[in-house]
C-alpha cells in the first residue's frame, strides 16, 4: 500500500506557501488544505464559526487554536484526504503543532514533510500588496508579476479579482508581527524533530516547485 503523503508549508505572509501547495497539490492529486481559505468560506457563508474568525481575521490576529484545530481534524477525516494533504497555513502556533503530532498518528498519517519558504521581507510586502485572489476559485496572481491577462478578471474562470482586507498595508505589519512571536518557532520546533527542509522562496514559481518535487522524490526513494 501506498504511504499518503503529507506536507506542510510553513512561511511568512506572501511566501507563496498557497501558490506552491496547489501546484503540488495538482501534481500529487491530494488536497490543499488552507485554513485561511476554509475561514474565508465561513465568513462569506456567515457561519456562526465565520462570524467568530472575521473579528480577527480582519485585524490580522490568529484565530483560535481550538477553532482551527476542530477545522483541520474534520477536513483530514474526509475520505479525499486518504492518500496524503497538504498543510497550508496550519499549523501556526506551538500548540497546533503539539496538536497535529498528536492527531496524525491517531488517523493513521504518517509525520509531514515540512517546508519553511524563506522570502526577505521586503519582497514579502511587495507580494502581499500586490496580490489579488479569485473571488470565485481562489486562482492567486499579482500585479507586480503574475498578472491576469484581463485586468481584475480571473484566468481560469472569469472570476472577479481581489485584494484581501487583510493585505491592506495597516494589516500587514500585525500579520508580520503574530508570523514572528507565533509561528516562526515552529521552523525550530521541525528543525529538531529532523522534519523541516528549508526553501529558498525568492525563485520564480516553477524553480521553487522543483526544489520541493526534488525533496519529496529523494525522501521517497529513502523511506521505500
Ligand atoms: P492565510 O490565508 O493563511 O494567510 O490566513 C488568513 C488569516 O486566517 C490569518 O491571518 C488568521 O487570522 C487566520 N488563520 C488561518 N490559519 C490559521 C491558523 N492555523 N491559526 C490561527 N489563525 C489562522
């Protein structure tokens, strides 16, 4: 029997850990599982959960550990995630880490692989002010580079693009600012347990997502 595969990104704001994990995504035909976006639904189906998360999504705290570990344990229940996901945007503190370790084993998924996607800040800021989302499938571009060929229209659908509320420039620097008390010791928490590769973000999309197929395909030789 095939091992699933299991994969987490870990990064900065506007590393590109949603763009990388659907490319691989498509690639290894398992799930993207991004917790923002699974917010975002929430909120835009005003969900009791949703309504909870908007206050402080839109001022760009975290959302409760309690609440996106519920979320992340349901989503990894469903039969689609039999084969492997990929972690987007979870875990984001110590104690969702502490929570994934224990939920894995418990149904029955091997430990991820863990990719921290270094980018400089200033690029970073740049990324996330240009970026512009699908409002309908979520399809990423970015003004200053990835730009859709019709402006404010999405590529894939036709979808109308746009800017997240919380990648207005008074919003950026608190998301910063939770990504460094919060989640950046998280690359250390990996580091030790042997599980993080380290990837250097500032390549284009296509040299990024090699260095990651060339990672996933060495530690499958390993573990076969
Ligand atoms: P993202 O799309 O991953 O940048 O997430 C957008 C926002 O959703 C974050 O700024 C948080 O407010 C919330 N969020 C997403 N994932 C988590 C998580 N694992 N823990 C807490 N809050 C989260």
């Amino acid at each position: 029997m095939k091992v699933p595969l299991t994969v987490v990104f870990l990064g900065a704001p506007g590393a590109g850990k949603g763009t990388q994990a659907r490319v691989l995504s498509g690639e290894y035909g398992i799930p993207h599982v991004s917790t923002g976006d699974i917010l975002r639904e929430a909120i835009k189906s005003k969900s009791p959960l949703g309504m909870e998360a908007k206050k402080k999504m839109d001022a760009g705290e975290l959302v409760s550990d309690e609440i996106v570990c519920l979320i992340v344990e349901e989503r990894l229940r469903r039969v689609d995630c039999s084969q492997g996901f990929i972690l987007d945007g979870f875990p984001r503190t110590i104690a969702q880490a502490e929570r994934l370790a224990e939920m894995l084993p418990r149904l029955l998924f091997p430990l991820p692989m863990v990719f921290h996607i270094n980018v400089g800040e200033e690029e970073l800021v740049k990324r996330l002010t240009g970026r512009r989302s699908c409002s309908v499938c979520r399809q990423i571009y970015n003004i200053y580079g990835q730009r859709p060929r019709i402006e404010d229209q999405c590529d894939v659908c036709g979808g109308k693009l746009e800017l997240r509320e919380d990648d207005k420039m008074e919003v950026i620097q608190e998301r910063f600012t939770e990504y460094t008390n919060q989640t950046e010791p998280l690359i250390q928490y990996y580091r030790e347990r042997g599980l993080l590769f380290e990837i250097d973000g500032s390549k284009d999309i296509n040299s990024i997502n090699q260095d990651i197929l060339s990672v996933i395909k060495s530690s499958k030789v390993l573990s076969n």
